[in-house]
C-alpha cells in the first residue's frame, strides 16, 4: 500500500527538470471551472513535480467523506488521482484544507509537505509555506490557527455528525466568495497582511534565498533586502478564481534549463 511522504526538506531529484507550485485553487462543488483546470494542468504541464501548497480544497471536513464514493468529495478525489497518476505530487495543508489526512492521500497517490518546506532545486534554495502563518499582526486568525491545528480540537471536530460539518463548511464557502469579490486586483509589498520581517527571518534561518507562498491571493514577486543584508525574495502566488468574477490564475515553476528563467510567472491559459 502506497504511504505518502512528508517532508519538510525537499531535494529534487536529478531528473527532475521543471517543478511547477500551485495554492488556493479552493476546489469545492460549486468550482467546475477550478477542477476542469487543474486536471487539464496535471494531464498537460511539462513539470515532473507539481508542489501544490494549500487550500487546494475550499474545505475539508474530515476523510470520512470519502466512505462514499457518490459523494462529490470522493468523486472530486478520484478524477485528481488519476490525472496526477506519473507525476510527482505532493501537497501542503492550508488555513482551509488542514484536516486532509492519510487516507485521502493515499487516495489520491500525492506526498505530504510541512509547512514551512525547503527546497533545494536547480541550485536554488527556496522556503515554501502556505503564508497565513505569516499574517503575525492578524492576533485573532493566529489564535484560530493554533487553536485548530491542536489534536484536541481536531479530535473534537472529526467526532461531530458528518451533516453538522458541512453545514459550517456551506458557510465558510459563502464567507470566501464574499472575501474574493472584495480583493484588490493588486497589492503592493507588504500590504498583503504578510510580516515581511518574519518571512525575511524564515528565510535566514533556512540560509534561502527565495520565499514562494500564497494564501492572501494578491500575486506580486519583490525583493525584501535590506541594504547591508542578503539578497532576499518573496513570490506570492494568485489563487485560481476560475468559476466567478474577476477570474484570476497563475503559478510559478522552477527551471532547470539555463535558457530559461530559474523561477518564471506562468498564467495558463484560461
């Protein structure tokens, strides 16, 4: 039996060449457009790794849901599975998606990322994180966070009637559809709710170089050196808005050839 991997340092491998990573495609019943496009994406990228780095699903209730195989869930988890089948997947939870657990990785056949994840690829080394720990003044969300990343919590949750949780998960998807028609088209650096002064210490305590998250859904790639410092990143990737207005998409992938840029924008086409 396939058991998924979690690591929380990545080396690619040699023959790895391109690496593609995703987050916020927030895939639910109600996003046809978002899973047609990240099946079409598994199928068709030229990337031998496709680091997905949470809120993959707008949420996730439990594996339970997976007991069955009607349920739109299950049905969503096995089209994923195949279209990722021969190429490398791996997966880090998000604010949304953290109770995804073994057995639908196993499902879907993608390997675990912790978060935070350093990557050492094409002679690059980057820190990959989903980013909402990185919201560091927003005092309330990281008492959430903390509050439901604890067993206690979990256990207490998974243990409700499968109906109660998809009653709050309804609700928590018309609350992030109010938020994406809220969102600003563009974002200068730092007014994201991202501390730039934590993701600059990540990065140092890593010895990286380059930090790529999402999470806050304004895309934007700048330097966050500081004279005298070292030379640091940060790229922040779009959420894939595809089912509704104004759609958005991106993602960013890692070369190996030196003809092209070793960390590009890509927007696929629509």
């Amino acid at each position: 039996m396939f058991l998924p991997h979690h690591y929380s340092f990545l080396q690619a491998p040699e023959g790895w060449q391109t690496v593609d990573l995703i987050s916020d495609l927030h895939l639910c019943e109600e996003t046809p457009r978002g899973v047609e496009a990240l099946i079409r994406h598994l199928h068709d990228t030229p990337a031998e790794a496709v680091l997905l780095l949470g809120d993959i699903f707008e949420v996730w209730i439990g594996d339970d849901v997976l007991a069955d195989p009607q349920h739109p869930e299950s049905q969503l988890i096995a089209a994923l599975a195949e279209a990722s089948r021969g190429r490398w997947v791996a997966f880090m939870p998000g604010n949304r998606d953290f109770l995804l657990g073994q057995r639908a990785l196993q499902k879907l056949g993608w390997h675990e990322l912790a978060d935070p994840c350093v990557l050492h690829a094409f002679g690059q080394h980057l820190v990959l994180s989903h980013g909402d720990a990185l919201c560091t003044a927003d005092a309330d969300y990281q008492r959430f966070r903390q509050m439901v990343r604890s067993q206690a919590w979990q256990a207490n949750f998974l243990a409700r009637p499968l109906e109660h949780r998809r009653a709050l998960a309804r609700e928590m998807r018309q609350a992030s559809m109010q938020r994406y028609r809220e969102q600003p088209a563009l974002v200068i650096p730092g007014d994201d709710g991202v501390d730039l002064d934590a993701a600059s210490a990540l990065l140092q305590q890593q010895h990286a170089t380059d930090l790529i998250h999402g999470h806050t859904h304004r895309p934007i790639s700048h330097e966050m050196s500081r004279e005298g410092g070292p030379h640091l990143r940060r790229h922040v990737l779009s959420d894939w808005a595809l089912d509704h207005e104004p759609r958005r998409i991106d993602l960013i992938r890692l070369n190996r050839r030196p003809d092209l840029p070793p960390i590009q924008r890509i927007v696929p086409e629509l």
